[in-house]
C-alpha cells in the first residue's frame, strides 16, 4: 500500500531569507562567486566596489568575467535553487559542488541579486529581489527578467562582448549597515584582497597563471602561504602522496623561517589575513584553490590539538580532488573540511613531524646548532629534563660564561651569580607577554644598534687573544661558533689588532 504524500513547497520570500544566514563573510561570498568564473573558463576577473553615501541604498558590488557566458536555459538554471544535485557527477576542474553558491553567497550580502550574460554574442538577464518576494509572499519563486530600473548602466561593462558574464549585488543591507562610512568601505576592499589573495594564489601565480583577477582595476597580488623560495626557509618534505577512496591526497609540509630571520616587511607579509597564530596547520585544496587555511583538521592524541605559539611556523599543503568533497565533509562555504577517519592516522604522523620541527626552529631562534665545518654552535642556556620537570640552566662551558669565571678570581661568587639568574628566570611572565602580545620577546641582540654588538665582541675578542693567548683567526672562529655571534659574521671579520686596546668600561653599561 502506498503512503498518502503531500506537496509541500518552501515560500519563496521565507525560503531566501533563510539562506541569508549561512555565515558567509563579504570575501568568502566573493570568492565563490569567482569559483564559477574560473569554471567558465575566464581568463580575466575584475571586481568593483561602487560607494554611493553613507546611506548606501546604492553601492554596489560587481564582478564582471571574460569566460564563456551562459544561455538564457543554462543562466536560468544557474540562478535557481537546487537545479543542481551535490551527487551529480561534475567536470575535474569544477570548482563548485552544491550548485547553490551563486545564491547563497550573493544573498548573504545583498537584497538584490542581477546576473547578466553573453553567450555567443547573445545576452540575457534575469534578477533576484528579495524586497519583491517579501510584499508577495503569496506569488511564488518569481524571477525578473532585466536589470531593476536605474540599474541599466552597471551593466554596461557587457556591453559589446561576444561571451562574458556580470554579477551585480545592489541593497547591501549586510554590508553598508547604520554608520557605515566610506573608510569601512575601504577597509572592506583591502580585507577582500588579502582572502582573494590567499584563496586562488596558485591560480594567478606562477609561470602560467591561469587568470588574472582585479580589484578596481589594480592586480590582486597572490600570497603563497609556504615562502616558497626563500632562501632563509627553514625545511620543506619530500611530496607525500596516499590512495584513498574518493582519489590521490597529495601533502607536503613547511616550516618557514624564524621571525629573526625575516625583515619586518617580509615578516608582516608572511603572517596572512589572520596573523601568525591563525594561519598555522593545514592548508587544504581542491584543484589548487584553497578551502581551508590553517588549523589542525580536529587532529591530535585525544584532545585535538590548538594553535600554539611555539607551533606557528608549520604550514602543511593538503591537495584533494573534487570527488572527495562528501568525505572530507567540505560545506556550502567551501571553508571547513574534516578529514575521513582511515586518513587521520596518516595525517597526524605527518603534522606531528611538521610541528615537531617548526618547535625547535622557534625554541631556537632560527639559530643553526651546527655551524658551517659541522662544529656545533655553543649555546648559552641548556634544558635539564627532570622527573619533576624542565629546568633551564646556564652553561658554564659556553666560552663567554667561562672566561668571566675564570678571569674574575672569585669563581663561587659569579657561579652564586649565574645560579641566581637561573633561579630568577620569569618563565611565567614570559608566557604571559607571548600570549597577550602573539607574538615572541626579542632575544639576542635583536633590535640593538650596531655599536652595542660590536662593542661586545670587542670585549671577548680582546680577552681571548691578550689574556688567553689565541691567535687573531682562533679567536674569530671561536666567536663564530658561539651564540649569538654566528648570525654576525661581518662583525665577528671586522675584529683586528687595535681591539686589543678596547677599554670595555667605556663602551658597555
């Protein structure tokens, strides 16, 4: 016997209204516009933010692409809801899955959705108005066809192009809110290009980029989250590839370099949209545009693991194909991803080696425990591992702790000294600074003139070769395997004879 079945249909106006709160932001929304740009084969992409006033009634936002436009059937499939099935079968290259982020994203941001499109020279035009649904919430899912009146000219960039398609968003009311100026405007547009930047880097970098994307006509610069190339980059892995259901995951793992060994501009750069903390971990894409951008995938022993500072410099490239979106739990937003449970061992070996790595690169300072012959740098400070913890001492084998020693004629005395130090060491409050300040307290002479360094190493070199007999060059290279004088090999050439008359009272408080 068959069961009784009612037709129940979604209202229009309600159904729209509902989808506005799926969490995009203003450059997620965009991005996914500019997915079905790529996927239309556009090979030019420009976005224009339009201020119209702090009442905004008319700013607008558009993207405009050069790809190969779409009928009046295969627009109206576009623009309705649902026309698409996530199970359907979609090409390689295809960057979308649900079939609905048109929409959506363009709901979330505006009231007013109009989509124009050239196809073998022949336009069309349909619209969304969502202010039209809601005083008929009676008349069903009514699509306009044409711009709404006055808005004929925004159009115009389609004007005689053989192929092509506009996205124009008008009411804004998710964007241009009470007290909205033309400085927030602005801002939005930069935050804009810094995730378009991020998203589609590997799009529109390289030797063969595949398009070129504009914001009000300037070149969006890609970010490539890796450094890849710089020559201070501290280690990437071999590419590791693993079989899984749905296709090839392909991952390789960075650690980019110590803060120390950046300039402030490169430095400022690398750090991304989010800053340091926030873009650490996983880097997951689909047909080289980037889902999610940084975090731990819910990874870890037990308790998932969290951004940590001293985990900041691990970057980890994931590369999944598009079949794999119904494993890898990706959502509407094209922003979360969680991996299937048979590749979260794998994964986690992988990330455990990365993170353990990017750990002694910050715990380090970037300062190579190694120096050029293979002679290990001597450090100042060892840790004792101890039952009852770690523990951070001195060493009084370090050439410099050891001159003073022995030079002084009271070695209790400076040994009562250093034992005090270590005793004293603020740990607490260090942790305390690094987290509220996210970011690292300067060590070594970072941030000092050149003259305070020199005059330093003025006053060890003067001791070595007088008091303890070196020659010039032993006494140089005893310098440079010596923390922190190895990253100033420069200084450390310039030391000569008339040194050994440097009067160190005088130049050292």
């Amino acid at each position: 016997m068959t069961s009784p079945t009612r037709n129940v249909p979604p209202r229009a106006g309600a159904m729209l209204e509902s989808l506005r709160g799926l969490g995009y932001s203003t450059a997620t929304a965009l991005a996914d516009i500019v997915d079905n740009s790529i996927s239309a084969g556009a090979t030019a992409i420009d976005i224009q933010f339009g201020w119209a006033g702090e009442h905004g009634a008319a700013s607008r936002i558009s993207i405009l692409d050069n790809g190969r436009g779409m009928s009046d059937a295969e627009l109206q499939s576009a623009m309705t809801l649902g026309d698409k099935s996530p199970l359907d079968e979609r090409a390689s290259g295809d960057l979308g899955r649900f079939g609905m982020g048109l929409k959506t994203a363009s709901f979330s941001q505006c009231r007013r959705l109009t989509v124009a499109s050239v196809k073998a020279g022949t336009p069309s035009c349909l619209r969304w108005d969502l202010d039209a649904l809601t005083t008929n919430p009676t008349g069903g899912w009514l699509m306009f066809e044409g711009p709404a009146a006055g808005s004929e000219e925004f159009l115009k960039p389609l004007e005689g192009k053989s192929s092509g398609t506009l996205v124009l968003w008008e009411i804004l009311d998710r964007i241009v809110t009470d007290s909205y100026k033309s400085d927030d405007f602005a801002k939005l547009t930069d935050e804009v290009d810094a995730h378009l930047a991020m998203v589609f880097h590997r799009l529109i970098d390289g030797p063969s980029p595949r398009f070129r994307l504009t914001i009000n006509g300037n070149a969006v610069t890609a970010w490539d989250p890796f450094m890849t190339g710089h020559p201070a980059k501290t280690w990437s892995s071999p590419v590791a590839k693993q079989p899984s259901s749905s296709g090839l995951i392909i991952a390789e793992c960075h650690v980019l370099p110590h803060k120390d060994m950046l300039t402030a501009a490169e430095l400022k750069r690398a750090e991304g949209p989010d800053g340091w903390n926030s873009q650490q971990g996983f880097y997951v894409y689909r047909n080289e545009r980037l889902l999610v951008a940084g975090g731990w995938l819910g990874l870890g022993q037990g308790k998932g693991w969290i951004r940590e500072e001293f985990h900041r410099l691990a970057r980890i490239r994931l590369d999944i194909p598009n079949t794999a979106d119904a494993d890898w739990k990706i959502d509407i937003r094209k922003s979360s991803a969680r991996p299937p449970v048979v590749l979260r061992p794998w994964l986690t070996r992988i990330a455990e080696d990365a993170r353990g790595r990017a750990r002694k690169v910050f715990a380090y300072r970037a300062s190579p425990t190694v120096g050029p012959k293979g002679v290990p740098i001597e450090q100042a400070w060892r840790v004792e591992h101890l039952k009852s913890g770690i523990r951070y001492r001195i060493d009084e084998k370090h050439p410099v702790v050891a001159s003073v020693i022995e030079a002084s004629g009271k070695a209790n005395l400076v040994k009562a000294m250093l034992r005090v130090i270590e005793a004293t060491v603020p740990v607490q409050r260090i942790w305390l600074d690094t987290a509220e300040n996210k970011d690292t307290p300067h060590t070594g002479f970072s941030g000092d003139p050149p003259e305070a360094i020199e005059a330093v190493l003025r006053t060890l070199y003067a001791d070595m070769v007088g008091r303890q007999c070196m020659s010039s060059d032993d006494a140089k290279q005893a310098l440079l395997r010596t923390s922190p004088f190895q990253d100033y090999p420069a200084f450390v050439d310039g030391l000569h004879a008339a040194d050994m008359n440097f009067n160190p009272d005088e130049k050292i408080a």
